[in-house]
C-alpha cells in the first residue's frame, strides 16, 4: 500500500469522527437558525415600522461588509471582556448563525418580492387575510425560487465552518491539523479534508437536484399564470 | 343592493375618482365602460377595498363602510370581500395549485369548510364554467380562456353578493375571449350579480343590463344598456362608442349567439 494511501485511512477515522460530531451539527444547526433569523429579517425591511426595517438594514450591512473570521474572532475573543464568555461551539453557531441570517435575508426578501402583486390580491379578493396570503400563497411560490440560491448558501456553510478551527473548535478541518502536527504530511492531509468537504458538498448539490426536480413536478410546469 | 355613493379616490396628487355614484341591484349586471384611465378599475376596486376610497361610502348588503377620517377596520375589509368574488384581467390564478385547488382554496382556509364538502362544491363549480375534465390541470397547463373561467370558479365559490370583473376577457384573443363572454352570459341568466370594468362594447352589450360611462374620473352617463348604446346622450359617449365601433354593438350580439349555439 502507498504510503500517502495508508496514511490518509489511518487519519479518516478522526476526520470523519470531527466532521460528523461538529462540522454537520454545526452546519445544519446554523443554517436552520440562520434561515430562521434571515426571514424575520426580510419581514422586518419589507413590512416592519420604519425603525425596525432601519435596524435590519443595519444588521446586513455590518455582517456582509465584515469578515466572518473576524465576526467569530469577536464573539469568541472578544466578547469576554464584557464578562460574556462563551464555549467555542456556542460561540461558532452564533456566529454562523448570524452570518447566515445576513445573507438569507436578501435571499427571502427578493423571492417574497417577486411575487406579483396580483397574487396578493387574488387571495385578498377571496377573503385571506395577510398572513394567510403570506403562508398559503406568497411563500410557497417564493419558496420554489428561494431553491437554488438557498443551497447556494447552505454549501458555502459548509465549507465556511472550517473556519470554526480558528476559535478552537474541533471540527474538520482542525483534526485535519491536529493529525499534521504529528505526522507532518500537510499535503496529503489537508487533500483528504478537502476530499471530504467536497463529498460533504456533493451530497448536499445532489439533495438540492432532487429537490427542485421534486418541486418541478409538484407544480406542473411552472410559470406564474399570466 | 350595492351602492358606492359620492367616492373619492386619488393616487398621489392624481385624482382617479371624483364623487363617483354607482348602483346596482341584486341580479343585476353593470358594465363600467370609458377610455383607459378613466377609472374603471379603480371604481371596482373600491367595492372590494382592494383600493380605500379618501371618501364617500359603500353599501353591500347590510354592511355599510364610511371613508374618510379613518381607514376602515380590518374585519370590516374581511366582511367586504367575503360579500365579493373578482376576477382579474390577468386571471391571477395560483400556479402552485390545481384548477380545483384554486377554487377550494378559499372555502377550506376562509370559509374552514372540511375538505370533502370543499372539493364538491368546487367541482360543481368547474362543471358550471364547463371545465370538470380540467380539475386535476395545472394553470399552466390551460389556455387563457380556461384559466380565465376557473378564475370565475374560484370568484363565485364562497357565494358572494357580487362579481366583479375587472376587464375580464381584455387579456384573451378573441376566440378564447367568446368562451368566457358565454360564461359570463350564462351566469346573468342565472342572476348573478355583476359589476363589468371593460372596454369590450361586445361583453358589455351582450351581458349586461346597465351601464355606466366613466370619464377622467367621473360618471359622464348611464342607464340601461339598450338605450345608452342605441341612443347615447351624451356626445362623450357617442365619440367612445364611435372609437371602439367598428363592430356595433348590436351586430356583436348577432354574431356571438350565433357561434354560440
């Protein structure tokens, strides 16, 4: 056996172990709160008061104007002196989830507003209310576009939580590093861990395929009834 | 008996509607008939509240709605429109659901009828606009004159005191607008109420009885239909009819229930 082959099967345990322990939480967690904070977010700039759709604007503007290594340097680094101290996973699913939130507010906000207008007032004219009109009309149809932008940024995540390692979490990418500071074989090390970001990445652009070929035949096809 | 009484509707500095009066009795069918941007649609809109009137008021029914000082409340909105179906120009159907999901979709989430009970009346109500073998069809999947009649299914599902169509075979080349006039002549036989925005002399001749004609925001004629367009009074009126004439109005008829039967 090639050493570089036998090297890379002794260090897949560890690998894996990391990814699927903190890299897929982490991940599935962030983007799940994310996507969450991301769409009170859009409600908040298309609908809310003045000052909350200001608040919002703010919010987006710092976070997607600013590194996210940064961003987690703050919250893990930083924020104890103000007595706020956190573990290093809290500390990262905040910081992604926040991170996310940023990015998937414009996402929702730009679907929900290309829905037409005249399917606002369909459902109005048949006695919805808004928020039924929201729910049973407006983000179903929003949701289908929403696909592939979405999992754009879902597999961005994935690969955005190596950067986990800086703030001390054991994800991935940081056993990639613990298994090179004994062995010090950096390339080949660090191309199995980018081997196994890039499966992690093709099963989610595979779920994403049949996802929107899912939502394709659900709906015939597709085209706004004009 | 619907009544819109002195309304006044403006859009920015633009004034829509000035003190415009319309009535209409229980069965009967009113075509709004005028140049574009006289205001027809505008005026519809206000008797479902898709638009708030700055002022005047609107009677439907029992429920009476003042504009003015203050904006009506929601509930007094959700009882308007629960009273009124619409039709709109561009069908506005949900792409999302089927032909017979797009006429349930009111009675199961407004009107909270259990989901059997729905899906026959809406069924009944694809057989009416002659679309029952359509029911399980996608909207993209139907031409616009389909579309525009399960839009019409969809409208009268909840039963409402009104129709109101908003220039509803405007979008339709005139094949597909025919199947859709029919509908619309079939549901006056029947006693339906409607209020007509158009600038289809055809539709408005053949299926309604009164007629109203809108002009830069005002009401400039009106009367029964027979009379305005044999015998319009106002010269404003004439110039529109002459406008739209090349095919007269009473010729259309002819020609209609001869394709028709």
């Amino acid at each position: 056996m090639p050493h570089w082959l036998d090297l890379m099967l002794q260090s897949l345990g560890p690998l894996l172990w990391a990814g699927l322990v903190f890299t897929v939480p982490l991940t599935l967690l962030a983007f799940a709160l994310g996507l969450g904070l991301g769409f009170l977010t859009a409600l908040a700039r298309l609908y809310g008061p003045r000052p909350l759709a200001a608040l919002a604007r703010f919010y987006v503007w710092i976070i997607r104007g600013t590194p996210l290594l940064v961003q987690l340097f703050v919250i893990f680094y930083g924020l104890p002196s103000l007595g706020i101290l956190l573990d290093a996973f809290p500390a990262a699913l905040i910081g992604f989830t926040i991170n996310v939130g940023a990015y998937t507010s414009e996402i929702v906000r730009a679907v929900i507003a290309a829905i037409p207008k005249g399917q606002w007032e369909a459902s109005f004219s048949i006695g919805m209310s808004w928020s039924q009109a929201m729910r049973r009309t407006v983000l179903p149809q929003a949701s289908r576009i929403a696909v592939p932008p979405l999992s754009n940024s879902f597999i961005s995540l994935v690969k955005d939580t190596s950067l986990a390692a800086a703030i001390t979490v054991p994800e991935l990418f940081q056993a990639a590093q613990r298994v090179v500071a004994t062995t010090y074989e950096p390339l080949i090390i660090y191309v199995e861990a980018a081997l196994i970001y890039l499966a992690l990445s093709s099963v989610l652009s595979a779920l994403q395929n049949r996802l929107e070929a899912a939502l394709a035949r659900s709906a015939g096809a597709l085209e706004p009834a004009a | 008996m619907i009544r819109l009484t002195h309304i006044d509707k403006r859009f920015g500095r633009s004034e829509v509607l000035r003190r415009v009066s319309v009535s209409a009795r229980e069965g009967s069918v009113t075509a709004l008939i005028g140049p574009s941007g006289a205001g027809k649609s505008t005026l519809l809109r206000c008797v479902n509240l898709l638009e708030i009137p700055d002022a005047g008021e609107l009677v439907l029914g029992e429920e009476v709605v003042h504009f003015g000082s203050h904006p009506p409340g929601r509930e007094a909105i959700r009882r308007v429109r629960r009273q009124t179906g619409m039709v709109f120009q561009n069908f506005q159907l949900f792409p999302h659901r089927t032909a017979l999901g797009n006429v349930m979709e009111g009675l199961l989430v407004v009107q909270r009828w259990p989901q059997e009970k729905a899906r026959a009346h809406a069924f009944e109500l694809l057989d009416k606009v002659g679309l029952a073998d359509k029911a399980r069809s996608w909207p993209a999947q139907l031409s616009g004159g389909q579309q525009q009649r399960v839009a019409i299914a969809r409208a009268l599902a909840s039963a409402p005191r009104v129709l109101l169509c908003d220039e509803p075979t405007s979008a339709l080349d005139p094949e597909l607008a025919l199947e859709v006039v029919e509908v619309l002549t079939d549901l006056a036989r029947d006693g339906t109420t409607m209020i007509i925005a158009t600038h289809d002399l055809r539709l408005a001749a053949q299926v309604a009885g009164e007629v109203v004609v809108l002009e830069a925001g005002e009401v400039i004629e009106s009367g029964p239909a027979t009379a305005l367009f044999n015998n319009p009074r106002h010269e404003r009126t004439q110039r529109f009819i002459a406008t739209l004439g090349h095919a007269h109005p009473s010729a259309g008829i002819g020609t209609i229930s001869q394709r028709a039967s």
